[in-house]
C-alpha cells in the first residue's frame, strides 16, 4: 500500500501528473495550496479588495468558494462576495440558487443573486427561444454579462470562475480546432482588460476528480442534478475523448497543453487582440464589435439592447 509523501501513513489519493500519493488530509491541503499557488503566481486577485466569486451551485464553483473562504488572507483578498445567476429555469435555477445561498451562509460569505427574471423579464429557456440559439450559447453569453457587469458596477478587483483544467485543455482544442482565436485568448488563467476587474480561473490546473476528490473530503455540498439543457457538443465530446487518451498514455498531458497554449495566446495571439480591443458603444463593456453581444443579443430578442440599463441597475442594492 502506498504512503502518504507527507505524513508516511496509508495513503488513498494520488495526483498522477505530480506522482504524488497522499493521505486524505494532506491531498485536501495539497489542492488548497496549489490554488492559493495560482492565484498569487498570476496576480489573480487585482489587488484583492473585493473578489466576486461566480458560484452556480455544482461541485467546481462551490468547491472554488470554499477555498476561497478558507486560504482568503493566503491569497491576500480583503472580501469575497458570492455571485449567483438564477436563470429561471423551472425545476432547476431555484434549487441552485437555495443551494448557494446556503452554502454562502454557513462560510459566513455575503451573497448577491442576480436574477434574470427581474432583470430582463424573461428566463434563459425564453430568451434562448426568441434567440432561436441553443440554451447553453446564450447562458453563457448573459452569465459573463451579468457577472462582470455587477462585479464592475460594485468595484470589485477580480471576478473568480470554477473553470478547472479538463475545462480549459478541452475548449482549447476546440477553439484551435474551429479556428476561434478570440475565445482561445480569453482562455487564459488571468484575463485583464483596461478598466475591468480580473478575470481568473484560480482551479486551471486542477483536474476534474481532483476537485470531486477535494468536495467529497471537505464536505462542500453542491447540486447533484445538472441543468436540464446539459450537453456536450460533438467537437467538445471528440476533444475530451482525445484527451483522455493522451493523457492515459502521458500523465499530465493536460498541464503541457495548457502551458503551450498559454505560449501561443501571450506571444501570438494577446499581441494582435489588444490591437483590435473596442467597447460597446451603447454601454460601454469591451466588446469585439461595435455593439457588444449581449447589447445585440437583447435588442434583437426584447426590442431594445439593455447593456446600459443593467449596469446602472446592478449599481443599486435591489438584487443582493
Ligand atoms: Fe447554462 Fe447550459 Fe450550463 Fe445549463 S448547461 S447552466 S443552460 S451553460
Ligand atoms: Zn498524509
Ligand atoms: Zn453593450
């Protein structure tokens, strides 16, 4: 049986790409360290005033919070707020949204929900209809929106996500694969834009189980049913197989696809999208055109682009 590298007892856990066995206690502590690890190698905090963690209610994000909540002083962030999206899906967005109120509650971490509803009038399942666009390509798009637009309306330094490293090695090869450079550059561990708050993925080099492994032990609850729009599309299912093979012939194949990836995004592709970096013109957020997609997006699906109205909504205290 192998031993725990730390503490010599029996050991149930191992982190194949370190080669690494270890116990419970020390694998949980090992995850902790290597996200504070992330979060201070790439300045993930913005200077750490007020980081909004973006918090769904699945095993990643509440997860990503909890570690947050813990190791806070470690990664030298001063506030965390917790950010739910209820997206108004019947059956589903109110049992996640009670899920992380409850889960903020027990950390003693402040919580805001933005609801769609009350924002837009309409749910995800509504808007995606009048879109005529699959449900997952506008949750997306709204969830960025919504979040970055309240974390910038509240001043916040850096905007959390629960993106792990599985995540991100497959929409990379996706976005390679369909040629999306754009997408590919915002995949990196800490996106900064003039004016907005960071972008930052602190679980990127953590692998899927590791973070189930991580929930189980620490007792983070989460959402066992997923969304009902679920699903994976062909190239990403293709992707994620692709991986898996690889990375059973090459134990930690994940890890150097990410750092060659990060080559090619700072020195090839960062250089031309600053050159084309823009914002929307009727509400001001970065935007690679004219008029940023959620603007379009409402103004072709609610009759007028709302951009501007939300973020002077998210300034007031009417959605914590
Ligand atoms: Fe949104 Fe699709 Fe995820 Fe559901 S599965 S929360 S619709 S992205
Ligand atoms: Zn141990
Ligand atoms: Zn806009």
């Amino acid at each position: 049986m192998a031993k725990c590298r730390r503490c010599g007892r029996e050991a149930g856990y191992r982190v194949s790409y370190a080669k690494l066995w270890l116990c419970g206690e020390h694998f949980k502590e090992y995850v902790e360290e290597r996200v504070v690890e992330t979060v201070v190698r790439h300045g993930m905090t913005g200077g750490g005033g007020r980081v909004v963690v973006a918090v769904s209610g699945g095993v990643d994000s509440m997860s990503l919070l909890a570690i947050t909540a813990k190791r806070r002083v470690e990664m030298g962030v001063e506030k965390i707020v917790g950010v739910h999206v209820n997206l108004g899906i019947e059956g589903y967005s109110d049992l996640a949204e009670a899920a992380v109120r409850e889960y903020c509650g027990s950390l003693g971490v402040e919580c805001t929900v933005l609801r769609l509803r009350d924002i837009l009038g309409v749910g995800l399942p509504e808007l995606a209809s009048r879109a005529g666009r699959p449900p997952c390509s506008v949750c997306g798009l709204v969830k960025r929106y919504l979040i970055t637009a309240y974390a910038v309306a509240t001043g916040a330094s850096a905007v959390f996500t629960g993106h792990h490293l599985d995540d991100a090695a497959r929409y990379m090869l996706k976005d390679l694969y369909v040629g999306d450079f754009k997408s590919l550059a915002g995949l990196k561990p800490a996106v900064r834009e003039p004016g907005l708050p960071v972008k930052a993925k602190p679980l990127i080099t953590l692998g899927k189980k590791d973070i189930e492994a991580y929930a189980e032990l620490a007792g983070v609850p989460h959402l066992e049913a997923p969304c009902p729009f679920k699903h994976s599309t062909g190239v990403e299912e293709a992707a994620e197989g692709f991986l898996k093979a690889l990375e059973r012939e090459h134990p930690g194949a994940r890890l150097i696809l990410l750092s060659s990836m990060l080559k090619l995004i700072e020195g090839y592709l960062e250089p031309v999208e600053r050159e084309t970096y823009r914002r929307c013109s009727v509400c001001g957020m970065p935007s690679r055109s004219s008029v940023c997609s959620f603007c379009r997006l409402t103004e072709r699906t609610l009759g007028e682009p709302m951009g501007g109205r939300v973020l002077r909504s998210l300034s007031q205290p009417v959605y914590s």
